[in-house]
C-alpha cells in the first residue's frame, strides 16, 4: 500500500541531502533509517555495565531481620 505524506520544501530538501548522503535507494529507505536510529537504545546508555553478566540472586548473602 502506498500512502503519500505531505511535507513542506525545506524537509523535502534535507529528505533529498539526505537521501544523497545515505546513498538511499528512496525517501522510504531514508524515513525507516531515520526512525530505525531514533528507536535504537543509544550506546551511551551502557558505558559502565556494558559487557557485565547478568545479576542473579545469591541466597547465602540474603539478610534475615
């Protein structure tokens, strides 16, 4: 299904820069990359713990009050 989307000069400009930029077959490719980078969780957000393992519960350091 093809929908067309309104837009006005100036995002169809940088649509098309980027397009170029991208190499991008279509404004579809650039508009699903741009959303795909948009979702993507950013690496700053594992600097410290990147690469750790996964916490498990250990039983015998549990505190009993």
């Amino acid at each position: 299904m093809t929908t067309t989307v309104q837009v006005d000069e100036k995002t169809l400009k940088t649509l098309a820069t980027l397009k170029r930029e991208l190499k991008a077959r279509s404004y579809q490719e650039v508009i699903e990359r741009l959303i795909n980078e948009k979702r993507r969780v950013p690496d700053s957000l594992f600097g410290y713990a990147k690469g750790s393992r996964h916490y498990t519960h250990d039983r015998e350091t549990e505190h009993v009050l």
